[in-house]
C-alpha cells in the first residue's frame, strides 16, 4: 500500500488521503476547507488526483471537514462506491444539503453585488448534486468485515466522536498473513463522552494514520467542566441577559441537551427558554433517536429516568427563518445554541450580530475553533467583529469550555495509539499524525517517541509512505 497525503496535512480541516491498495485506488475521506475565505475559496481548485480514476471512497464520519467535498467529487467525475458506517450514511444528506443551501445562498449574495466585468459566482455545488452524491452511498455496520474489492477488506470501528463515527482498518491480500494493515482513526473522542461509546481498541497496524487536533494539550476534567457550564448559565441568569453557544449540529448540540437533561433540577433549567435553532436540527435528533442503539449505557438510563433530553418541556426547535429571528426579540432568559460550530457561517452569526454588543450576553464556546474563523477570533479577544459586512462592538462576555470536546486531549491519544501492535516485531507501528496543526503534531510527535520510541511522521500534502 502507498498512502498520498492531500489534506488535513498540516491544518485541522480538509480530510482527503488517498490509498494505494491492490491496484486500486481508494480515498479517505474529502473534507470541506474551512477557515478564513482565502483558505475557503482552496475548496475550488481541482483535486490533486483525477476524481474518475478513484475505485473507492471510504468515511470516516460526518463532519464537514470529513464530508464536505463529497458532491463535488462526484460532480467531477467520481462513480465509485462510497463505504460509511450505517449512522453517518443517515447523516450525511442532512449535513451535505445543509451545506449546499449556504453556498447557493453566499453566491446568490455576491452576484446581487458583483459589477459587471465580474464573472458570475457558482456555489460550489448543489443540492441537486447531494442528491446525486448520496446514490453512491452504500452503508455497512460497525465491526463487520468486508471485502470492496478483491484482495482489500475494510472494517469500521467505534471512535466514540460523534454518532457514527469510525476508525478504519485497511487490510491487502485478505486474511493472508503476510498481507498489510492500515489504520485511519478519524477523529477519536475521549473515554467516557455523553450518550456515545467509547473509542474501540485496534489489536494491530503496520501503519496508522492518527488525528492530532489537540496533540498539545490535556482537557479539563469533565466533572469540573460542567460544573463550570451551570455556573456561567447561573452568571448568565443573574447579569438578565442571554446565553449564545455556537456548536455543530452533530454532536455537540446532543450533548449539550444531554447535560440539560442531566442536571434539570440542579441547574433550574425550568426558567431558561432553551432554541435549538438550526434548520438541520429535528431532522438530527430523528437520526439519533433511530440509532438509540449505539448509544452508551449512561445515555439509555439518561433516557429512561430523566426529561429526555431531545424533548425538554421548554426546548425549541426553531426551523424556519421567521422563528430564528424572532429569538432576537428576546432580551434575557434565553439559551440559544446554534451553528456554525466556529461560528463562520450559519445562524449563530444572526444572534452575534444582535447581541454581541451587551454586556450581560455571555457567548460560551464548546468545541475547536480554527484559525482564521470567527470564532477563532473571538476566543482569542477581539474586540471588534465584521459580520455581514458589519462592524460589531464585543462587549459580551466570552467561555471557553474546552472539557466539552468531542476530541481526545494529548493523554486520550497517546492511549488510543498504545494498544496498537506493529507487525513481527512486538513494537509499536509507524506513524503519521494529521488533522492538526503544527504546534500540536509536534508535541504529539515528541510525547510518542519518548514513550515508544516511534518517530512519527507529520503529514504534508504531497507527501507518500509506503507501508
């Protein structure tokens, strides 16, 4: 096997490696560049490989950074296959056409402004193309393994992340003994995350391919974390204001009414009125309610004994564009948790745009924010925001709940590459770490080798490993 390196090299979003194997050419994952708009507008450019001489495409989850790119492969020549675990197949469309709707809409924007001697601005693809994208989508359950190809075998593995989520095994030669294994973790979540399982131990590898997202730091104690999310909604409370939470559509936002659910009492949740305010969200809530069965233990007793949590007595959802701005009307008792997850696009920059400016809105961050987005921005303590062409005055007060995310820490890592044999020699196998940004690949990199004695490969596009 010979693994190219294009994307999520050196940079946090962008998912897309493509695997040599057998003859056949197979890719991992083709995520969506998010970011500041020039890293965006990277999204155009033609692919580094020609999309019709792909066999195969295999994901490891629906994020958009995983799937962003998908419909425009397909757009652009691909007809091949594409494996994913039976929950990410349900969320994809929903992610995908979500996605389609805000580029039609941001070209719609600029060609009512663009001039004349400007050429006219194209989504970078439609919902149509989703719709046509998915037909190639062909589902397969956890831990089963299956032949794609003759010769080449894949198997899904929990990755505790997000509902669906899955580490891959890439096995040549079948059964053989003398064949090769590659693994792909996707995104790995920690141990014990809400309404999820945990991450699946892999017994052995001659090459894995490991995220590294927050390779350079431990996360806060969960226990103390929410501890600190009910004390902001008390602070919250008491400054008469409201509380805005950017966060994915998937994964996050569950987790959030997860919490809710939880400490319903404790946290007098009763006085808040709590929106989910995203076009995508029944729909995901559906999902999640159809696949109840990947849920953890905690999660199925959550269920049992408590408000559920997709169901609060005062929880809306709010799908229409009417209904999320008349949120905006609402002065204080609100808890609004709405997208984009790094707030560079989607719902929650409408509320930004309102409230940002008041002292008693607390804006509380749960997950990874990347550079060069707003919400980057502001966890870094901008003062002023441009939005919708806006200048905006911050003087809300910021959070960063970083025991929240939906990413192992640095310790999370380490464990989950341990358990991993290398082939013959009893070691660990080679390594080559992606999805994060320098500072954290290198400190990853730095704990790896001095407990195991590998020395990791950091990923650049365009770089190759043989295995």
């Amino acid at each position: 096997m010979r693994v190219h390196f294009h994307g999520a090299a050196g940079e946090v979003t962008g998912s897309l490696h493509e695997v040599d194997a057998e003859g056949r050419r197979l890719l991992l994952d083709c995520g969506m560049i998010q970011g500041s708009p020039e890293a965006e507008r990277r999204n155009f450019e033609p692919f580094p490989f020609e999309p019709a001489a792909l066999d195969a495409l295999i994901i490891s989850h629906a994020h958009i950074d995983h799937i962003g790119r998908v419909p425009l492969l397909v757009k652009r020549g691909f007809r091949g296959p594409i494996y994913a675990q039976a929950a990410t197949a349900a969320l994809m469309p929903v992610m995908l056409l979500d996605a389609a709707s805000i580029s039609e809409g941001e070209a719609e924007r600029a060609n009512r402004h663009r001039r004349n001697s400007e050429p006219e601005a194209l989504p970078l693809y439609t919902r149509e193309d989703v719709q046509a994208a998915m037909e190639q989508v062909q589902p397969l359950p956890y831990d089963t393994r299956r032949e794609i190809f003759p010769g080449v075998e894949i198997a899904f593995r929990e990755a505790g992340h997000i509902l669906g989520s899955a580490s891959v095994e890439l096995w040549t030669h079948g059964r053989d003994k003398d064949g090769r294994k590659l693994v792909f973790s996707g995104d790995i979540g920690p141990r014990g995350t809400p309404i999820l399982r945990d991450p699946a131990s892999i017994d052995r590898a001659d090459l894995v391919l490991m995220e590294s997202t927050y390779g350079d730091r431990l996360h806060r104690d969960r226990a103390d974390t929410i501890r600190e999310l009910g004390g902001i909604l008390d602070a919250a409370w008491r400054d008469g204001g409201n509380v805005l939470i950017p966060a994915f559509a998937v994964g996050r936002s569950q987790e959030l009414l997860y919490w809710f659910a939880r400490h319903w009492e404790e946290w007098g949740l009763a006085r808040w009125r709590i929106f989910l305010d995203s076009p995508m969200a029944a729909k995901v809530v559906d999902i999640y309610d159809r696949h109840a069965d990947l849920f953890d233990e905690d999660a199925k007793r959550v269920w049992r004994e408590k408000p559920n949590p997709f169901r609060l007595p005062n929880l809306h959802v709010t799908a229409s564009r009417e209904e999320s701005m008349a949120i905006n009307r609402i002065d204080s008792g609100a808890i609004v948790i709405a997208g984009s997850g790094m707030a560079n696009a989607g719902r929650i920059l409408h509320h930004f745009r309102h409230r940002l400016d008041r002292r008693s809105t607390h804006v509380v961050f749960v997950g990874y924010q990347a550079e060069g987005t707003i919400g980057r921005r502001l966890v870094d303590g901008a003062r002023w925001i441009r939005i919708h062409g806006r200048d905006v005055r911050v003087n809300a007060q910021r959070h960063t709940v970083g025991g929240l995310s939906a990413h192992a820490d640095q310790r999370g890592l380490i464990d989950w590459y341990g358990v991993i044999a290398g082939s013959g020699n009893g070691g660990h196998p080679p390594l080559a770490l992606v999805h994060g940004e320098d500072k954290a690949r290198e400190a990853l990199a730095g704990e790896i080798g001095e407990r195991y004695g590998v020395t990791a490969t950091l990923a650049r596009p365009g770089a190759v490993l043989q295995v």
